[in-house]
C-alpha cells in the first residue's frame, strides 16, 4: 500500500497566503526550480537557493509523493556571451566549463540528484514551437528584424504573481522605451543574433531564445501544462515567473500553469546585501571547501527559506553550537551501542522506556514542522529538546549499556539520521568527522570573511597613525597587515591615509 501523506502547507506567492497542498494527480508532485546561469561560480545566493529547493525535494519524497523535479541550467545568454570574449572561449565552452563547475559545488554540497537537469540549448524545437503557439493564440507579434515580443495587453492576468498593475510594474522596472514594442513591459520571446553571437534558425530569424520561454518550455516538456509546484529566487518573482506565467497560459490556454509559487530569500553578508561592487560577493565554493557540506547546509537552512538570512558570525557560531550538540549525543549514543550490555536497573530501563516513546512523539512533531511550509527552526527545536532528553536519562543511568539503553540510543539515532539527515543534509555522519571539522574550523577562525565597517577602519587607521607618531613601527605594521588579511589595502600620502578594497 502506498504511504499515507501528511497534510502539508505551502505559502504560495500567487494568493500570498499558506495553503494545503494539493497536487494536479495524488501521491505524484511535479516540482521545477530555476537553477543558475552557468557564466561563472555560482555564489552563496544561488547556492541557498539551491538547497532550499533540495530541502523540498527531499521532503516530499520523504512525505511520500512520487516526485518529478526539474532544474534548469541557462545555457545561452548575454552574459555567458561577454564572459566567452572576456575569456576568450565559445560562448558554448564557456557554458559547457562552468555548468561543470556548477555541479561539482553542488555534489561538494550534497544535493540530490533531480529527476532531470535540462539546459536550454538541447530544447530549441520545444523553445521554438512554444512561441509559435504563442503568435497563433495571438498574445505575441514579430517586428520587421524578426523579433518576437510577447503582448502583455493580450494577457490580462498580467501581474497577477507580483501582485501589481501593469502601470505600477512600468514605474518599478523604468525599462527603456523601446520604439518596437507596443507596450514597454512587452517582452522577447526570440531575437536575432548580432554578428559573432551564437544563433539557431527559426521561422522569424536566425536568433535565440529571451531568458524566459525556456523555463515555460522545459517545463511544460517534462512535466506537462500544468505543474504543482514552480520555486526560485524571490528575485525570480518579477519579471522571470510573471513572464512564465503569461507565455505558458498562452501557449496551453491551461490555467494555472503553476499551482504553488515558492519563493526563497536573499543572503545577506555581515547585514548587508551582497553586491559585485561592494566586493562582498562570497562563492559557494569557498564556504564549502571551508566548512565543510555539514556546517554549510546547516547555515543555509536553519533560517526559515522565506526570512532574509545574514550570514555572520553569529550564524557561523549558531551552526558550530548546533551541530556539536548534536554530534556529541549520536557519539554518546554510538559509546551506547558499541558496549556490552549488562543487567540493568529497573528505575533506569523505565526511563529509558519513557525516552524511546518520547522520540516516537518527537518523529512525528518534527514531520509536522515540516509539513508547515518548512519551518526548519521548530524541527530543529524539536531535535534539540530530544537530545537535551536523551542527555538527562544517559546521565541518571550512568550511562550504563542495558537493553533499553540501548534501544533508546537507537531511537536517537534513528532520529536524527532519519527525521532530521534525510531532509536537511546534516546529522548523518559520523560523529568523529565532524568533531575534526569543527575543530579546525575552531582554530582557523576565518579572520577575512569577516569585513571590517568603515568606522572601524576609521579607527584602524588612526591607530596606526599614533603607533608611527610614537615610533612604534612594529605595531603600525601590525595594523596594516591585519586589515591587508581583510582585503583592504591602505595608501598613504601627504594628505593622509585613505583605503581601499584589494
Ligand atoms: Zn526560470
């Protein structure tokens, strides 16, 4: 018999509210997620965004859909074009290089395999046919170069993801006015290649697709008109999964195209928002290769997908705390299990009688935190007053190996490899592994993540100042070198001294 599914609740961007989930078919969930632009490696922002849609992935599979999930790599784009000049590569190398790249992050992360991972090159006859299908329902036209624009105006249901009026998204994007266009919110289904661009044929011109059909394409291609559920970025809200909308509708004339919306949150790095110019732009590589997937995975999902996250020290610290607990009781409840079991007590096998049935109720709260639109931090909770349990019961048996000792360090284990491993990445291994990472991690301290405020530079600098006024080179040094390991370089002249990033 299949499993039974647990009710489930999703908060959906389209009603803007949290709703049961019902999929199209029962027991079978139909899931796409927008994965990277594969021009370079990918950040800590596209990194959550990734594991978010894992933690979904893995959880419905383990509530008991039969899931079908699809991410996408864009493949072809103006920006995989100017890194291929930049670089000098095909646009296609350039592409092919950094979708592997990609995925060697996201194996270091330990995310699950999708269903399919599909780009956006091996789907022109589906990209293509979709826009033709677009321009006979009549919600698209072709300018005289042979440029396709979908018609906003034919689509009245336009704006109804981002929840705005078509003349208030025309303040917000301030797109520039093109004479081409009948409306300046119309946007490219297909254009044409400027000489040097990668260009496949079409019936209006020797082109390629815009950003957005690809992803209407390929989903309706793998998994039919209508999907369960459709996630990405919250930046992806407006105009990516707008446009998806309209050209998917269209197309099928099915409504909706997508049942659920999920969207996550940004990263921010020390409060504020990532940004190239700012120099703050952290490469989910460098996190992994630092702390390991284990101390990653727990940064990136203990806060809520839809809550800003502020990767921090705090955050850092958060998850060292959080998985030591957590080790430390699956090593104490391995010891359990490792040693002889002798005659016991009968007070201590009562309570821990009372253990093995109080993880059975934790087993199931933690399902139900989940099952609330992911609220990872209640699970987490939960987890950790289990252990706090599993400590006062091991410390009054004297951690003795009996029976139900060890029947309760099983149940432990089985909850935390099981409810908490299978669905958040982490809590799976061995407890010696990761007492090794958290203690180098402990030694190394990671000085340059951590970006000095310009106040505190300020100060820097004034300190230095002093310390050469008093000859105290040495020291003066020091502080130059300090703030050189935080990327910032100082140069002096007779006005002063002033700084920049390195
Ligand atoms: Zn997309």
């Amino acid at each position: 018999m299949a499993k039974e599914i647990p009710e489930i609740k999703v908060y959906n961007t389209l009603t803007r509210k949290k709703e049961r989930l019902v999929t199209n078919v029962p027991g079978k969930l139909t899931m796409y997620s927008c994965g990277p632009t594969v021009y370079s490696f990918v950040h800590i922002g596209n990194l959550r965004a990734s594991l978010v849609s894992d933690l979904f992935y893995r959880y419905f599979k383990k509530a008991g859909y039969d899931v079908i999930y699809v991410r996408n790599y864009t493949d072809v784009d103006d920006k995989i074009i100017e890194t291929s000049k930049k670089e000098n590569l095909s646009a296609a190398d350039i592409a092919k290089k950094y979708l592997l790249e990609v995925e060697k992050d996201f194996a270091l992360a330990d995310m699950a395999e999708p269903t399919l991972k599909t780009t956006v090159t091996s789907h022109m006859p589906q990209i293509i046919n979709m826009i033709q299908k677009i321009l006979d329902n009549k919600h698209a036209y072709v300018t005289d170069e042979g440029e396709v624009f979908f018609s906003i105006e034919s689509f009245p249901d336009y704006g109804k993801l981002s929840h705005k009026k078509t003349d208030e998204l025309q303040v917000i994007t301030r797109i520039e006015v093109n004479p081409k266009k009948k409306n300046p919110l119309d946007f490219t289904l297909w254009k044409p290649a400027k000489p040097g661009e990668p260009f496949w044929e079409s019936p209006w011109c020797n082109g390629r697709p815009g950003w957005h059909i690809e992803c209407s394409a390929m989903s309706t291609c793998h998994m039919g008109d209508q999907i369960d559920i459709h996630h990405g970025g919250e930046d992806l809200v407006f105009p990516h999964h707008e446009n998806e909308i309209a050209q998917t509708e269209a197309a099928t004339q099915k409504k909706p195209f997508v049942k659920y919306w999920l969207h996550n949150a940004f990263v921010n790095i020390y409060k504020e928002k990532m940004s190239k110019s700012i120099g703050n732009v952290l490469l989910a590589r460098n996190i992994l290769n630092q702390y390991g997937k284990e101390i990653t995975r727990f940064m990136l999902l203990s806060v809520h997908y839809r809550a800003v996250l502020d990767f921090s020290d705090e955050n850092l610290e958060h998850a060292l705390s959080g998985l030591h607990r957590i080790y430390d009781a699956k090593a104490k409840a391995k010891e359990l299990l490792d040693k002889k079991s002798i005659i016991p007590d009968l007070r201590a096998e009562s309570l821990w009688g009372e253990f093995v049935s109080q993880s059975e109720k934790a087993k199931k709260e933690i399902g139900d935190h989940f099952a609330n639109d992911f609220n990872v931090s209640g699970a987490l909770a939960r987890v950790f007053d289990l252990i706090r349990e599993f400590n006062r019961v091991l410390s009054k048996s004297l951690m003795q190996a009996t029976p139900a000792s060890q029947l309760g360090a099983q149940a432990l284990i089985a909850v935390l490899e099981d409810d908490l491993g299978s669905v958040l990445g982490f809590g799976g291994d061995e407890p010696s592994k990761i007492f090794k990472q958290l203690e180098q991690i402990k030694i190394a301290k990671t000085p340059n993540l951590a970006r000095p405020t310009d106040a505190e530079i300020k100060l820097a600098i004034k300190a230095r100042a002093q310390a050469r006024l008093s000859k105290n080179f040495q020291e003066a040094d020091r502080i130059r070198k300090d703030l050189e390991a935080k990327s910032i370089i100082l140069k002096d002249s007779p006005k002063g001294t002033t700084w920049e990033y390195k």
